[in-house]
C-alpha cells in the first residue's frame, strides 16, 4: 500500500532521515520505534507532505504522491493523527469530528459518526462540550475518531500514548488492537515499545535518522531493540 524509497529529510543542515526505505502492506500493523529525535515524527510528516522531503519517493496505493501537495495527499487516502492531538480547543467535540470528515454530506457523516461512538463513546458523551475541556487521554479519542471520520486508507498515528496516565495507554491500546482486527492500515510511532510490539504485525528502528532494525514484531527483544537505539544496525 505504502512503498518509500530513500526517504531523506532536512531542516537546513540538520539530517533527521537519512535515505529510509520502508514498506506497508494492507491491512498490516507497523510500528516506528527510535529514541527521541530518531526521525519518527519527521517520516511520519514527510509522508503526509508537512516535513522538507530532501530525497526519496513515495508510492501510495500505485500513485506517486512524491511531490504531491498534503491536501492532494490526504485526499488520496492518509490520514495523520499528529503528536500533541491538535483538537480545536474552542470548538465542541462535535465540531472537531465534523471537520475530519469534510468530504461527508451531513447523512453520511451523521452514519459514519454513530458507527464508531461503540468504539469512540466520549465522542456520543460529550459531543456538545468544548475540546479544550477534555482530558489528553479523551482529546486522543477524539483525534483518532477524527481522522478515521476521513475513511483513510492508511492511517498513521504520532505518539497516542504520549504524555497519558497508564490506565489512559491501555484504553488507547485497546483502541489500536481494535482497529487492527478490524483491518485497519496502521503506521504507529511510539514510544512505549513493549506495547507497540505486541500488537504490530512488522516493525523499523530509527537511529539517528537511520534505520537501524527492521522485522517482524515477534522477533525484536529487549537487547535488539537496545542495540538498535545504539546505532549497532541489525535486521531480524
């Protein structure tokens, strides 16, 4: 589905991918690991056209979206859950969900919003309360409902647990799992690895901008996953 061919990024002198090759198929799970400022973040927004690409093509779906603008990007079936959840503070829930599903008539939206409240059930509760009211683990909910609200081929998610009280990560989780049985196309950048491998189907480890580890999710350990944070480059 996503095929990426020596992805660099750069801001100004700054190298924070170094020529990534990467591979998603269909309704597979991968997980970016790295330790902070690896790069996770900067491919994710590369993908999505928000980062300066300085090298490399991006294939999606069959199409090049290379030197496609993000808006064209988007449309074509991404879709980014960015680090920091990004809800409209001032606007409702509601709102918030309207605005990821803006290619929806009012009907569809309406059906498509009430098919994930099962999943989503703040997003029913408290629907007609300010976003800037909610907790980060609820504005994660929130985030993450709204962009499944744009139908996305492929969605990628920064960081969902970051920053959240651990019974508030095992709900997000459980989101994560969910839509994976669900088959759901998943690129995730997280921190907490243990986690993140247990529900992935592949993984790639970032050192440095460089990717170091890249395999399956069952066969990276603790000591793999050390090495590779190392920059000792290793692929199981």
């Amino acid at each position: 589905m996503l095929s990426i061919a020596g992805l660099s990024v750069s801001y100004g002198t700054v190298h924070a991918v170094r020529q990534l090759d990467m591979e998603i198929s269909e309704g597979e799970t991968v997980v970016l690991l790295g330790a902070n400022g690896a790069g996770k973040s900067s491919t994710l927004n590369a993908i999505v056209g928000l980062a300066p690409r300085s090298g490399g093509r991006l294939v999606f779906a069959g199409e090049d979206i290379t030197r496609k603008p993000t808006e064209a990007i988007i449309r074509s079936g991404l879709a980014l859950v960015p680090e920091g959840r990004r809800l409209f503070s001032n606007m409702t829930v509601r709102e918030n969900l309207r605005l990821g599903a803006a290619a929806l008539s009012t009907v569809e939206f309406d059906r498509e919003r009430q098919a994930l409240e099962d999943m989503f059930p703040i997003t029913r509760r408290r629907a007609h309360e300010q976003a800037g009211l909610l907790s980060g683990g609820e504005q994660q909910q929130v985030a993450i409902a709204r962009a499944l609200l744009a139908r996305p081929k492929l969605l990628l998610l920064d960081e969902p647990s970051l920053g959240l009280a651990p019974i508030i990560v095992n709900t997000i989780f459980e989101i994560i799992a969910e839509l994976k049985r669900r088959k759901v196309t998943i690129l995730l950048v997280e921190q907490n690895a243990e986690r993140a491998l247990s529900i992935a189907d592949r993984a790639y480890v970032l050192a440095q901008g460089r990717l170091e580890l890249s395999g399956a999710a069952g066969s990276i350990n603790a000591t793999t996953l050390e090495k590779a944070y190392l920059g000792e480059r290793e692929h199981a």
